[in-house]
C-alpha cells in the first residue's frame, strides 16, 4: 500500500453525487455529517484529480450507476486488487451492497480478471484490508466486515497470502459510524505509517514496531479531520486532506513529500479520505 501508484480507479462527485438535490434528498440515510455542496464537491474533486493526474500515469473513472448511491465516490471499499485478479467485496453498509457488481461490469470492459468475491453472509469493506506487505495482510473484524467475510477472504487469498492477521475493532462510536483498519493506519513506507493509536488493537500496534514500521501519532482534532486518512501515491509522497499540519510537519520531518486536497465537501462531510476515494489497481 505504499508501493508507487501505476493505475488508479476512482469515481466522479457528478457520477455519485448526481445532483444537489440527489445529496439532499440522501445524505441523511448515509449518515454524512452534514449535505455537501454539489458544485464545491465538484470544485474539490477537480483539484483532488489533478494531483492524481500528475503523479499516476493511469487514472480511470467507475462511471455513474443506478445500482450505486452517493457513497459510490469511496471507490476503495468494494473490491481489492491481487495479483491474480480482482476481490469483489460485500459491504457491511447495506446501501453499498449494489457497488461491487456495478465494479464487476466495469473491469469486465476493461479486462481486468475477477478471482472471486464475497458471497451470502459475508461481509467485507476495503477499508478492513491493509496489505502489510505483497505476502502479508491485514483484515479488521469490525461492524462493516464479519467473521464469515474474513473466512472467505482468507480462502480467496490463500495462493498469494503467506500471514494472513486478524485484527479486532472496537465498538468506538457505534455501528451507524464508520470505522475501518484503515480508520486508525495508513502506510507511508514500507518502515513507516500514520497511525491513531487510540482505536488501535494493542497487540497490532506492538507487531507493527516489532517489524521495524515507525509511527507517526495524529492528535485527536486531526483525526476527527480524517488526518489519519493518508493515500500513499509512492514510497514517502502522500495525499492528505488540508488542516492536518500536526500530522503534516511530523510527516515532512520524516522526509516524506505531502500534497494536501481541500477535502471538505468530498471526504469530512461522508468521512472518506484520500484512500477511501481511490482504488489502486496497479502499484510498482
């Protein structure tokens, strides 16, 4: 997850959030905070894009579908990438069950292979699964993905898993809130990763010193600011939403090189940050 970004999906506020008044008549049964903006969301998107633009050479976009509600801009939560092929997931959020199929037809146009997908009571989020590294992951057992969803992953990938690490969530602020495994890390290098410690099992926190991974700790009011939402576009280049500078200077004190979207309308307001909105297909 920190490897350099060679390909990337992600999903436009027009094809999501359709309209203002599509967000008004929806936001609510999401459970944003409050109704973005349409044309601001459009305007954050715009600068969002072009820093992907300029830094992966292959940017596609998941086109608009009735299957799909405004919660489809988070392109990473329905599906991971392997080696082998696509994993459509399952969605622990019901209104997002519709995304992986419309994920399906999509890299079904453009040739990218499906391995397989979490079926019947399964439950999976993207959000749940770290790749510590090309043979180890990480999947949360939370509200949003379940013991059935993990038994099934595990199966999915076992030819190109060697540890496979489960890791408990908390009950935090409840199940109508989000809080995925990657809620609480975000990989910058293979040795080092931005963390809130707060949420954080103590034994996952300890395996990741054990293996050498430098923390950067993200204060409480920068991780309420998705601070901890950080997308690794390379080895130490990272995409963070503005007003995390805490969290920014002990990432520059690191030498790693941030670039920072205003992300009010399209990430605080639905609690979706830089790798909630993207879907890597291909890193190096």
């Amino acid at each position: 997850m920190y490897g350099t970004i060679e390909s990337i999906m992600i999903k436009h506020p027009k094809d999501a959030f359709i309209s203002q008044d599509h967000l008004n008549r929806h936001w609510r049964e999401y459970n944003y905070v409050t109704c973005p903006d349409y044309d601001e969301a459009v305007r954050e998107y715009e600068q969002f894009e072009a820093i992907l633009k300029q830094h992966v050479p292959d940017v596609r976009y998941l086109p608009a579908d009735e299957r799909t509600g405004i919660d489809s801009i988070y392109a990473h939560d329905s599906v991971k990438i392997t080696e082998k092929g696509a994993i459509l997931l399952h969605p622990g959020k019901k209104l997002r069950q519709g995304e992986p199929e419309a994920v399906r037809d999509y890299f079904t146009s453009i040739g990218i292979p499906v391995l397989g997908e979490i079926q019947g009571e399964g439950l999976v989020e993207g959000g749940d699964v770290v790749w510590m590294d090309e043979r180890t992951v990480a999947v949360a057992r939370g509200y949003r993905t379940n013991d059935e969803g993990i038994r099934q992953l595990r199966e999915l990938t076992a030819d190109v898993v060697d540890e496979f690490i489960v890791v408990p969530l908390p009950h935090g602020n409840g199940p109508d809130e989000c809080l995925h495994l990657m809620s609480v890390i975000s990989y910058v290098d293979k040795d080092l990763a931005v963390v809130y410690s707060k949420l954080m099992p103590i034994f996952f926190r300890e395996l990741l010193i054990q293996r050498g991974v430098k923390l950067i700790e993200v204060p409480d009011d920068e991780y309420d600011n998705l601070g901890c939402n950080v997308l690794a576009i390379g080895p130490r280049k990272v995409v963070v939403p503005a007003g995390n500078p805490v969290t920014i200077r002990l990432l520059e004190q690191e030498g790693v090189e941030v670039l920072e979207y205003k992300g009010t309308e399209i990430s605080y307001k639905g609690t979706g940050g830089p790798t909630c909105l993207t879907s890597p297909l291909a890193r190096r």
